[in-house]
C-alpha cells in the first residue's frame, strides 16, 4: 500500500510500505476512505513530538471501511463503515473504566501516527477495534464524521465540559483554529450569553464570526483583557478556553477569568507557561488541562445525525491521497489559503 511516511524533522513522503496486519485478535484493519490533517501533525514535522520516530507513518483521524476483523473482534465485520478515533482505548484498564481513554494504561491512548502508524495511508491497522472505533449512522458523511475524529471532541470535552460551561456564561475562547471553533461551537449547545473569540488572525476571527462567536477580539492590535473588562461589567468571563498552545494564550487566558471563574487549557505546550500564583491564588479559579478521551464521540455523532451540530463548515479543502504535499501546504498557510481542515480521499 501506499502511505505518508515521517522520515525525520521537515521530512516526509508518500511511498509504498507494507500492507498492515492483524498483530492481536482485537485489531481490524481499516481501508481508509477520507483522512485529514492536524495541527499536531505539523509540530512532529517541525521535531516537537520525539515520540514520533522516523518510518512511522502519520496521521490520528480516520474515516474508513473495515477490510479484516481480528478473531477477538465482536462488534464490527468487513465492510463496516466506522470512524477512526485518535484515541484508542482498551476498554477495561482502570482509566477505560472511568471513560478516561485518553489515558488507557494497555497502550491505548493516542497511539496512531505516534506510537504506531497512523491514518494517512491507504489501509490502517486500528487496535482494541471494538473500543476504539464508532460506527457511522446512515446520512452522516464520511466528512462530516471525519471532524470528529479528533477536533469536535477535543473542543466539547477539553474545553467546553472541563470548563464547565453553562446556560448565560460569558465564554471567551483565546485561538480561534479548529479546536478553538470547535470549542465555540460546543458551547452553543449550552446557551452562553456571549462568546468572545480572541486571535491574532483576522481571517481566524472572520471563521469564528461564522461559527457563532458573537464578539471577535485581535490581540494583535487590541487589549483583550480590557475588551472583556468592557464587556463583563469589569469582571471577567466565566470560562476561559485556551486553544493555542503558547504561554503567552495561556496567561491571557487565566487573566481573562472572573474570580470564581473556570479556565479550561485545551493547547498542547512545548514549553513552561508561567503561572501568576502571586496574583490568582485570592481569586477562586479553577484550571483544567486535558488529553482528548473522545467520550462523546456518540453524543456529537448524534447531534450531528440530528442536524443539531454542523461539522460542515470546518471542510475548506479537498484532495486526492496522492496529494499529501499539497494538503500540508495549504494547510499549514492558513493564514493565506483560508484552511481550517483538509480532506483527503
Ligand atoms: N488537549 C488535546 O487533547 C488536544 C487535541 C488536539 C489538539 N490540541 C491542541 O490544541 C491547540 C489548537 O489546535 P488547532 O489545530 O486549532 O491549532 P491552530 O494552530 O490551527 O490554531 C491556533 C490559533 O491560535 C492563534 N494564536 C496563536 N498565538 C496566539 C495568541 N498569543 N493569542 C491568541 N491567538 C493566538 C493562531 O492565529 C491560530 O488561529 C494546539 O496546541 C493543538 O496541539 C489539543
Ligand atoms: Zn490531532
Ligand atoms: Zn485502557
């Protein structure tokens, strides 16, 4: 088969590998029918993710059809259109249980395109099949169930429930790439009385307009913080949602937090962000951080079956397999080409 293979910091190639197997009676292997791009993807080419060695091939989210199920395999047959999680999960380690697979202790967690290869490639091997990998419901595309292989997840679960967001809240969500619309627009489902998108793009900001961010904020040219003082009476939002991963988000994301206030980090850092206990220890906050458990991949699957969320929007460009190259570009241009997610089929 063919797949995009890591050969090292700022290298990859699309190549002929071998075809995977079934390595334990759990696994399938997957056809993969439409992949996509992430932001992650992007720091193991830059060298961010040591994890990754070269010859793995890339690449967390998946939508596909089974081709072989392992003998261990009860809930899916060849043919079964499924969506390939970026998280795989045993299904009954400790973690598993308390639906935590992120952090699956029997070599779960986020493993594809990491630990193990990935997704963007003509076939995958998927371990713990009958746990890690969700059926697709008739009248879902295979894009639409694609967003939610890792971003539609990430946002609701990292940002939107670990922050706690309720019906009136004041939101603001510092990063405004596909997580942090993923985060907006999870938290539309819970009816907050403003959502402020913060960015230093104003093409990202545009996107977030249309995801339903009522209020836009460029830190490059404006003071965030006075802008949510302005907005929230003097006191600060409700939730705070990081979704960049630099230490410089993160702090505005603690200062733009009433006291009492919830500051959900959702942004993968490379390096220390400083935490002002001098000045927040008086002020009541609370501060999440988390890996994606992809828990609610059913209950977004559902809402997306129901018209009640749309994943559409996040698509901007499509390509071929063989177009790896050119997916990459685009998509790491946003600021040119406009891209929130690529598609690959
Ligand atoms: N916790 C998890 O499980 C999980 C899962 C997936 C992705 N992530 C992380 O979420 C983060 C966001 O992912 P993405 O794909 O949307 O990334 P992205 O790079 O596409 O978007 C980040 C946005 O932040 C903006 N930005 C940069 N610096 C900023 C600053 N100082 N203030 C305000 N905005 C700023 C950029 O203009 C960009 O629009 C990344 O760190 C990614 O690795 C975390
Ligand atoms: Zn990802
Ligand atoms: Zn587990």
């Amino acid at each position: 088969m063919r797949a995009l293979v890591y050969h090292g910091p700022g290298q990859k190639a699309w190549e002929e590998v071998p075809d995977p197997e079934i390595t334990d009676d759990g696994d399938v292997i997957v056809q993969v029918d439409a992949t996509t791009i992430c932001g992650t993807d992007l720091h193991i080419l830059r060298g961010d993710v040591p994890a990754v060695q070269p010859g793995r091939v890339l690449g967390h989210e998946a939508v596909g059809t089974v081709w072989e199920a392992g003998d261990g395999v009860r809930r899916l047959c060849p043919g079964d259109r499924v969506l390939v999680s970026c998280i795989s999960g045993c299904g009954s380690c400790r973690y598993c249980r308390e639906a935590r697979y992120g952090q699956c202790t029997e070599f779960g967690g986020w493993i594809l395109g990491h630990k193990i290869d990935g997704t963007q490639a003509e076939f995958v091997r998927v371990p713990y099949a009958d746990t890690s990998t969700f059926r697709i419901p008739e009248g879902v595309s295979d894009e639409e169930a694609l967003m939610l292989a890792d971003i539609l997840p990430t946002g609701y679960e990292v940002g939107v429930l670990a922050g706690g967001v309720r019906p009136g809240d004041v939101v603001a969500v510092v990063g405004a790439g596909p997580v942090g619309l993923s985060a907006i627009t999870g938290a539309r489902l819970y009816s907050p009385s403003r959502i402020v998108a913060i960015d230093l793009s104003d093409a990202r900001l545009e996107a977030a307009k249309h995801f339903g961010a009522d209020v836009v904020v460029n830190n490059s040219r404006e003071d965030a913080l006075a802008a949510i003082k302005d907005l929230t009476g003097g006191l600060g939002v409700d939730v705070s949602i990081e979704a960049v991963g630099v230490a410089a988000a993160f702090e505005l994301a603690v200062k733009l937090a009433r006291p009492g206030g919830r500051i959900a980090n959702i942004g993968v850092h490379g390096e220390a962000a400083m935490l002002h206990l001098e000045e927040q220890w008086i002020r009541d906050i609370t501060i999440t951080t988390g890996l994606v458990d992809t828990s609610s991949t059913p209950t977004l699957l559902r809402l997306i079956t129901t018209g009640q969320l749309d994943a559409k929007p996040f698509i901007t460009h499509h390509f071929a397999l063989d177009e790896f190259e050119e997916a990459y570009d685009v998509f790491a241009r946003p600021e040119d080409t406009g891209a929130l997610k690529v598609v690959l089929t």
